[in-house]
C-alpha cells in the first residue's frame, strides 16, 4: 500500500506535463495564425489604391477625400479609421490632398494620397 502515493504522484505529473505542453503548443499556434492574419491584412492595405503617393485615388472633388478615407479599415484590426488632418501637400512633383487617419482601437496612423480628376 505504500507504492499508492507514488502512483498518484507520478500520474499527477504525467497529467501536469500533459497540460503544461497543450496550452505552450496551442498558444503558439494561435500567436501564429494571429500574425498570418495581420501579415495578410498588411498586404492587402499595401496592395489597395492610395497608399503612395505614386497611386493616388483619383476623386472629382476635395470634399469627397475625408468620407472616402474614413471607408478605409485598420490593417491591424480591422476597424474604420478617423481622419485625423486633410491637407494638400506636393509630392513627386504633383498636387495631392493627404488624408491621415488613426484606428481608435490600436492607435496605428497611416495617409492615404487622392488626387484631383483634371
Ligand atoms: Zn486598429
């Protein structure tokens, strides 16, 4: 009867281990599906009009850079962005209005580049 501990004790271990492993395994497959789907985001706010100076959105009038702007998701999170500041600035040698936005949720800040239909 004195072997009972020790089988209890190894099984508890075993057990613990057990555990200890599938949470360490698991959360290292979510922290990287987490960032396949942030580096997926990244390209798909990369690829989209407007994200450089050299492919402008095109747009008829100022007055329609902020509400187009603001229709632009977070790439980290997904939510609608704010308009922060709209200017009109020259870059590459071409008149652009800038808006730049901010995520309320994650704080990230990126511009978006429009330029005026002649
Ligand atoms: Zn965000």
């Amino acid at each position: 009867m004195k072997w009972i501990p020790w089988v209890l004790a190894v099984a508890a271990a075993g057990y613990c281990l057990y555990w200890l492993l599938r949470v360490l395994t698991h959360g290292g497959r979510t922290r990287r599906k987490a960032l396949r789907i942030k580096m997926q985001l990244e390209q798909v706010w990369a690829e989209q009009e407007g994200v450089s100076p050299e492919r402008p959105i095109l747009v008829d009038s100022p007055s329609v850079v902020e509400p187009k702007a603001e229709s632009a998701n977070c790439p980290n999170c997904e939510h609608p962005m704010r308009v922060v500041e709209h200017t009109a600035e020259t870059r590459a040698g071409r008149r652009l209005r800038v808006a730049y936005l901010r995520c309320d949720i994650c704080g990230d800040e990126r511009a978006l580049f429009f330029a005026l239909k002649k």
